[in-house]
C-alpha cells in the first residue's frame, strides 16, 4: 500500500487514470482482501486530507513545466 501512497501524493499531476487506477487498487486491497486498516498510513491519511482541502478535481490534468 505504501507505493500507491506515494504515487498518489502527485494526485495533482497524475493523469486521471492513474489516480483511478490507484484508488481501484486501494480499493481492492481495503475492501475486497479485507484489509481497510492497510489504508491507516500517515503518507495516505495526508494526501486524502489534501485531496478533501483542496479545490483541484481529481480528474483535472496537470502538466508539470520544465524550468528551461
């Protein structure tokens, strides 16, 4: 879990498919395995509180910039 935890603290600048792909697979370990306490990690805890704070839709693509 903790690798989709650090993917998914780029939300802002991951396509939107990757984001659902992370939460189907979050999904999956914490319903479907029956394992919901694999999510109880300060990393995922902190970006699903960015997420809730924040103003950016998570299917809105964000293009990172290169400084040139």
């Amino acid at each position: 879990m903790q690798k989709y935890g650090r993917l998914l603290e780029n939300f802002e600048y991951n396509n939107a498919i990757v984001n659902n792909c992370i939460f189907t697979m979050m999904h999956h370990i914490a319903g479907d395995c029956e394992k919901p306490t694999a999510l109880l990690q300060v990393q995922i805890l902190r970006t699903f509180l960015e997420i809730l704070d924040g103003n950016t839709p998570l299917t809105q693509v964000r293009i990172k910039q290169d400084i040139v």
